[in-house]
C-alpha cells in the first residue's frame, strides 16, 4: 500500500505539471486505474487510495471483482467488448470505452432498455491506422456518431484511441491531437446528442503527451499498479 501511495503522488505531480504547460485545470482531468492484471486485494488498496474509478478489459476476470467491490467507485470497460458479452456489462459498467460497432451499439441498447438503465460510451476510434488496432476510422467517426447518437439509452461520453507503442513518446502526439481535432469536428454538427466532451486517450507511457493534447481521461495501469503488469 505505501507503493501504491508513493506512485499516486507522483503521478498526480505529473498531470499537474503537464497541465500547467498547456495552461489547463488539472481538475479536468480523471484517472482511470486500470486493474485488469492485478488482483482484488490490489483492486481494493487503489480504492481504498481514494481513485473511484476502476476499468477492466476482461470479462472473465472483471465480473469476480465487480461483485465484491462494485458497489464501490465507478467502473469503465476500457477493452474490446464482443457483442455476447455486452450483458455481462451492462449494468455494472457505467462506462464503455470501446464502442466501436453498431451491432455492438443494439445490443448496449437492448441489454440498457431490458434493465432500464443507460451506459455512457466512448467512441473508439483508430487514429493510427494500425491493423493491431480496434475502432472506426476517423473518416467514419461522423456518420458512426450520428448514428450512435439514436439510441436512446446510450450517452455518447466523447471519444477514445490508443497510441502506438513508441520509443519516445513524443512521437504519438499527432495522434492525439488529431483526436482533439475530430471532437472539435463533432462538436461543430451542434448535434443535442453529440456534445461528445471527453476524451479518454494516454496511458502509462504517454499520458503526459495526452493531457498536453486535451486528455480529460487517462488510462493508468502499469505506473500505477506496478512494473510487473501489462498494458495500461
């Protein structure tokens, strides 16, 4: 626990520091800990820490942790969501990261309209054109959005991508900051339903880049939880 202690602090310098360079409100950017290689004694320590909102990216490993800490904080689905499992999610996750489809999108819907309740996604979108890489392309992202913005119990958050895996991370700050660029695109369709004022972008290794780019959520895993894990 003190570890952990030790790196929130100085993760929390750091957001404050990069939002100082780029003049922004560090208040206006939330971490999600990413928890999704680490156990539930280590899940509960980080919200025992006092950062409410958890994300997980794996069905099979999320839901034991959801029903006994669920009731706890605020939980994100920040990984590739297959359409069968959209009924374990909905209703336990207040956020998707990675919508990305619209068959996905009916069955968000369907599973939200037979719990009456609603989800708040991110669109994923593939910035970086890789393969590897989930999500719509930017050229899509407008009519995907609009589309999106039908149903009814799906609040359209904002926008997510993933950076490619860098050297330096200089290096992928086109890539968000071309993120920024189609948020501001969206939000010029003055569309009710299409405010879309997040972006979920950076991670461990690049989340400082992020947040100088208009980040108002990051994804922390690694530099959070520990070297030993994955991703994040």
């Amino acid at each position: 626990m003190g570890e952990l202690i030790q790196r929130w602090e100085h993760i929390q310098q750091r957001i404050h520091q990069a939002c100082h360079r780029v003049g922004r409100d560090s208040n206006e950017v939330q971490v999600v800990a990413v928890t999704k290689y680490v156990d539930l004694e280590t899940t509960q320590h980080v919200l025992d820490l006092g950062l409410d909102h958890i994300g997980e990216s794996r069905v099979q490993d999320a839901i034991p942790k959801w029903n006994m800490l669920g009731q706890r904080g605020t939980w994100h689905y920040i990984g590739h969501l297959q359409r069968n499992k959209a009924k374990e999610v909905v209703g336990r996750f207040k956020y998707v990261h990675s919508l990305d489809r619209y068959s996905l999108a009916e069955e968000i819907e369907r599973r939200n309209q037979l719990q009456q309740t609603k989800t708040s996604c991110f669109i994923q979108v593939n910035v970086s054109g890789e393969e590897s890489k989930f999500g719509i392309s930017p050229s899509e992202l407008e009519d995907f959005s609009i589309e999106m913005a039908n149903f009814s119990s799906i609040e359209v958050a904002g926008l997510m991508t993933m950076a490619p895996i860098v050297d330096k991370p200089e290096e992928v700050r086109p890539v968000f900051r071309e993120l920024k660029n189609l948020q501001q695109k969206l939000q010029g369709l003055n569309h009710p339903r299409l405010s879309v004022p997040h972006l979920s972008m950076g991670m461990s290794q690049d989340f400082e880049i992020a947040i100088e780019e208009g980040a108002t959520w990051i994804r922390l895993g690694s530099l959070l939880v520990g070297k030993g894990q994955r991703g994040g």
